[in-house]
C-alpha cells in the first residue's frame, strides 16, 4: 500500500484511543442528559411541546453524533486490521471506505443544548473531519500510483511496438 507520510500504524492507534475516548464521554453526556430530561418530563411536562422538542432533538443530536464516531471507529479498526496483516490491501480498498460527505450537525440545533454536549458534538465534528483528510490522501494517493502505473504500461507498450 501507497501510505501517505500522515498515515500509519502510531497515528491510526493514536486515533483510535480518541475516538473510543470521545465516543464513551459522549455516551456518558448524552446518558446523563436524556435522564435529567426524561427526569423533567415525568414530573408533569408531559403536555410541554417545547419540552418534547427539546427531547427530540436531544435524541437526534445524540444519534448523529455517535454515528459518526462509530463511522470514524469502522474506518480505524478496518485500518488496524490492515497494518495488523488480517485485511489486504484489496480488502482494505473495497471495504475500508469512511461513508462520504456525513452530515454535520445543524449548528443552531447544537447551540441550544448544554455546553458539555455542545464541545461533544463539535469534537465528533473534528474528529470526522481528520479522518475525512486521511481518507482522501489515502485514497488520491492510490489514483496517483494507478496513473503512474498507466504511464509505465504506456511506455512499454510504445517501446515493445517500436522493436516490433
């Protein structure tokens, strides 16, 4: 594999710690947030739609943002099994794919909920985004050496006919 000089075995670990770190405090955050919610709800704010909304959209940042860990996750443990020799590098290429263009979070709908939830969506947010550039070096460096090995074929092919 054509590694890129950012990508290999220590930045893929280092990676991976963060996103298993970042992903148990967002769980722990969201966890605690749902229940303090769940908490108000069950007092007599049952017929509040504003705190049905709130509880929504709690639930739908949540899913978001530990998706898009879990993308993150996918991507690096696919890469560790590489590096690890348990994926080839055609394994690795058809299946090691970060999904494209994830959507990020609507930025009004992350101002509204608490501070600690907040920076746990905009590191998911950083953290995607890091992964997203490895890919795609990854990924052009790949194009790159295919159109180096096109050229060379090339130029075989034009030397063979010239000794024809």
């Amino acid at each position: 594999m054509a590694l890129t000089p950012n990508l290999n075995p220590r930045i893929i670990e280092a990676l991976y710690a963060e996103a298993l770190v970042l992903a148990e405090e967002v769980r722990a955050v969201f966890d605690k947030l749902r229940k303090g919610h769940d908490q108000r709800l069950l007092v007599g704010a049952n017929d509040d739609p504003e705190a049905e909304l709130l509880h929504l959209q709690l639930s739908c940042e949540a899913l978001r943002t530990t998706t898009r860990i879990m993308h993150c996750l996918a991507w690096l443990l696919n890469h560790r099994a590489y590096f690890a020799g348990e994926l080839s590098e055609l394994q690795l290429r058809r299946h090691g794919r970060l999904v494209a263009n994830f959507p990020l979070s609507d930025a009004l709908q992350v101002l509204t909920l608490p501070n600690e939830a907040q920076q746990c969506v905009y590191e998911s947010e950083r953290l995607y985004a890091r992964i997203q550039r490895l890919e795609s070096a990854w990924r052009g460096d790949a194009q790159t050496a295919g159109n180096a090995i096109e050229r060379l074929r090339q130029r075989l092919a034009c030397a063979m006919a010239a000794t024809a």
